[in-house]
C-alpha cells in the first residue's frame, strides 16, 4: 500500500490519558489506518517528527468562528494554534434561525459582530439552510454546530421584550429548537447574561431544553452570572438540566469573576461534583487568562436593553436616563452582574472599536481613557463611547485569579475553549485588538500550565483538548490518536510551545505548533498555513 502519509519517529499522546509512547503512524484517505513503531511502506509525504509530540486536534468546545466564517473561511489564529474542531453557535448567539419579520434587528446584531465595512450576507432561514449553505463553502477545520437560544428568542419569541413568551411563541421556539436539531445540531446553547436571553426566566429556558433532552443532545450555557451570584447561576444551569431531562450540560468559560469572589470555584465545583454523583452529565470549559471579554453594551442594566440597540442608544441619549443608569450601577440596585461595580473601571479595557475618533484609546482602560480625554467621570465615557460607536464596541475585562483558575483547569470536570473566533494578523479580520486567547489558548495551557507551573501532566491536558471533548460531543471517530479514526492531527515541540499573543499586541501567532492536519491533509507545515481547506460541517 502506498499512504498519503506517514509520521515517523514521534512520541504518541494519544487523547485517553494513557501514558506516552513512541510510535509511527500512516495516514490514508483522511483517516487513521495504522499505528506501529516502525512502518516502511511507501508514503507520498514523510514527516520526520523526532523530539516532537503527535496529539489528535484540539477540539475547542466553545467557539464563536461561526461569526467570521462567512467573512474568511482560513480561521489562522485557531487552525494555527492546532484546533481542528470548534463547537459554534454558543452564548446562545448563533446564524440560524432567521425569521423575515426580525430579520432587521437580527441583522443589527450581525453588523455588531462583523469588522468594519463588512457584510455578512444571510441568505438562510432554517438552520437545515444555514448547514447546507456552509458546507458549500470550505474551511480550514471541522465545526460542529449549536443552535442558540438568543437566536430562537428573536426569531420567534419575545424577543427584546422583557416577559415571557405566550403560549404560540413558546410553541414557536420549540419549533426553532427542533428543526436545528434535526438539521444536526449538537445542541442548545444559552447565554442568559446577553439580551434577549437575560429577560427569560428559568422555566421558559427548561421548556426549550426538553426539546433538546428529547434528542439527547447537550444543554450548553453561559450561566446567568459569573461573578456574585456565580452558585446560584451554577445552581439554576443543573436545575435546567435536570428537571427538562437533558442529563448533559456544558457551563461555558467557568469562572470566579471579580476579586470579592475568588476562591468561591470550591463551591461551584463541589455543586458540579454532586450533580454527577446523582447521574447527570456536567461539565465545563476554561480559557487560560485572568481577563474575560465581551461588549460594552452589556455592562448596562438589563432594562436598558429592551428594544434592542437602537433602544439603547436612545435611552443614553437622555440624561436624566443615564443618571439612573449611573445610579444603579454605582449602587449595586441593578439584578445583573454588574463589571462596573465589582471590576472597576480600571480593569474595563476598550478591545476594538469600528471608527477613527476612538481609535487610539483601543487596550486602554475605560478609567484612562476618561483621563485622557479630559472627561467628566468614567460613566460619561462610557455613554459616549456607546452613542459615538453605536454600541459596536469590545471590551476585556481583568477579573480572575490564579488559584481559581488553576482549581477549574484542573478540576476532572473541565476541558479547554477558547471562547475566540478566527481571526487574522491580515485583512478584515485583523482591526482592533482581539483577546489574546483567540490565538494562543491551547499552546499556553500546553507551554504555561504544563511545562512551566507543571499543573497537570501532557497527558492529562491533551486529555482535555481532545479525548475529554469528542466523547462529551459524542464523536464516534475524532478526538483520539487511534486506527480508523479520521486523522485529526497535531504535531509540536513539547519545549517550544507557547502562545505568543499579548493584550497590548493580539495578533501573533503561538511557536511549537509544527503541523496540523485536518482529515489526513496537511494544513499547517512547520508553522505556516497551507491554502487547505478541508474542515467538515459535523452532523450529529
């Protein structure tokens, strides 16, 4: 038999946990066909992977790249940090559903996402439309979908409009939910922090997720607080679960979010710990950095948010209404996790924003910025910078510690997720200063967190990237460096691997990752991206 490909040489890591061991394997026809220590059969490409480690791809479990798609189908900064997977739609913000009488006010949600002077085209409506539209594209990595509860709620609900859905809405988004999971979604993601989903109470969420227990698929959610309330929020994301009949559920980029609240992840994970000892399947995912990241609208009380952006940016327009934004954000009144309150505004940074005015305060704090520019308190800049940008600005915000995140990195519960999308140091998708996590998460946990503070072993944390996912997925034949499985590959430098992106400068691709390959082709060589794009849009 002549391979397509055949890696010699290496030391095997192979997704399960299980020791290294030092091997060659042969690729042909996009899979897996043998592992042995030596193989002399005749091969198109020979890689030498001597001192390097060879994993299965990295599967990101929380992913946004379904958002750049459409604008650049390459995704550098992950397929080059070695994801060969990513899990889309989640935060409950994904491209389908789409209904033609919201269609307006989902488009504004779209144009907040996208670079400047880019425009995503949604010629879809169902999610079946939206899966077959992508697979006529190509793109560099395999994605797994997941439909999204913000999506459902404009589409067919409520909406922007704070009160639960009547009895036809109800049975509309369930419709929504249905007709995604039937297309191949691999579940139903929440982000109750984000408008519309902050206005929906937790029976409305259990009624769509019976939908998705009916199929058997995962409830992923960012909980409804990350910070204060963070046991609660972990309380009500398992009542989810359990009372619609899901078993399975993911909490998205699990954290003790400001400094009151570091050390309460024992709580948190001892709630997760007996969740699973009562049968049910929870889980979560971590990035590896002390900032989190989101737009600045969400800071506002969630009132503000009724009717959408334009709502919003009326509201700030007046200015008895931004006294009691200010108000109840200085006081705490507000039911919402409150960043200004709990971080400060110290540690509120701006990360991109679309216009030339605001342009040279991108990575400052909102706390500089109102000294820079001579403004009257950081609230005043906040309001401006939100009515000059009309609400299309990123912020990071500094809010965790280290022995938290060492305590959910470590936890047996928790994989890893970038929490990015795709970007590039290029083109459209190279404007402001994206988190660094959107290209260097895995080679910081690998090059930070294994060989430097030795939290865990290789194995376990290739465990996490790999095996840990695809089986929480439920993918059969990915995940694992095993015959017959599709040759999803990474092969890197255990001493040289680390990420290389900072805050101050995002766009650097990580150093160790050598080679990528995604269903038995080659698209990263030493280093540097092939114009291969041979992902797959995963059906479950």
């Amino acid at each position: 038999m002549v391979y397509d490909v055949v890696i010699k040489n290496g030391r095997i890591v192979d997704g399960t946990g299980h020791p290294t061991f030092l091997s060659s394997l042969a690729i042909k026809d996009g899979k897996i066909t043998k592992i042995e220590k030596e193989i002399s059969d005749e091969a198109r490409l020979v890689i030498d992977a001597k001192g390097l480690v060879i994993s299965p791809g990295f599967i990101d479990i929380h992913s946004h790249s379904d958002s750049n798609i459409p604008i650049s189908n390459k995704l550098e900064s992950m397929i080059t940090q070695g994801i060969t997977t990513a899990a889309v739609g989640q935060c409950g913000s994904s491209l389908a559903p789409i209904s033609d009488e919201t269609f307006d006010l989902f488009k504004k949600e779209v144009d907040m996402w996208s670079p400047p002077g880019v425009e995503v085209d949604l010629s879809w409506r169902s999610f079946e439309e939206y899966l077959t539209e992508m697979e006529k594209g190509k793109c560099s990595m395999n994605i797994v979908p997941v439909v999204g509860f913000g999506t459902i709620r404009l589409a067919g609900g409520p909406g922007y409009e704070d009160r639960p859905p009547t009895t036809d809405e109800l049975a509309k988004m369930q419709s929504y939910v249905e007709e995604a999971l039937v297309a191949g979604a691999f579940g139903f993601s929440t982000g109750l922090i984000y408008s519309p989903q902050v206005y929906a109470k937790t029976e409305e969420v259990i009624e769509l997720a019976k939908i998705v227990a009916k199929y058997d698929r995962i409830y992923f959610s960012h909980i409804r607080d990350e910070g204060a309330k963070v046991v609660e929020a972990v309380e009500e994301f398992i009542r989810i679960v359990e009372e619609s009949g899901c078993k399975s559920g993911q909490i998205a980029h699990h954290k003790a979010s400001g400094i009151t609240n570091w050390g309460i992840s024992k709580k948190t994970l001892q709630i997760i710990r007996e969740a699973n000892q009562k049968g049910l399947d929870i889980t979560c995912d971590q990035y590896p950095y002390n900032r989190s990241m989101t737009s600045l609208i969400t800071i506002l009380p969630p009132w503000v948010h009724i009717g959408g952006i334009e709502s919003i940016l009326e509201r700030l327009s007046d200015e008895k209404i931004r006294e009691r934004i200010k108000n109840e954000m200085e006081t705490g009144l507000i039911d919402h996790e409150n960043f200004a309150k709990h971080q400060g505004f110290e540690n509120i940074f701006i990360s991109s924003i679309k216009t030339d005015k605001w342009a040279d305060i991108e990575g400052k704090s909102i706390a500089e910025i109102t000294k820079i520019r001579n403004l009257k308190d950081d609230y005043e800049t906040v309001f401006t910078l939100i009515l000059d940008e009309k609400g299309e600005i990123w912020i990071t915000i500094k809010s965790m510690g280290e022995e938290d995140i060492k305590r959910i990195m470590t936890s047996k519960y928790s994989m890893i997720g970038t929490d990015g999308s795709g970007v590039s140091p290029t083109g459209p998708l190279s404007h402001g200063k994206p988190h660094p996590r959107f290209y260097g998460t895995f080679p910081r946990v690998l090059g930070k967190f294994v060989r430097e503070e030795q939290w865990f072993s290789l194995e376990e944390a290739i465990w996490k990237m790999t095996g840990f996912p695809a089986k929480k997925l439920g993918l059969e034949d990915r995940g694992l460096v095993k015959e017959n499985y599709f040759a999803d590959l990474v092969i890197f430098n255990p001493e040289t691997v680390i990420d290389e992106a900072t805050f101050d400068d995002p766009h650097r691709f990580s150093k160790g990752i050598e080679y990528v390959i995604v269903n038995g082709k080659i698209t990263v060589e030493k280093g540097i991206q092939n114009e291969v794009l041979e992902g797959k849009i995963l059906r479950k």
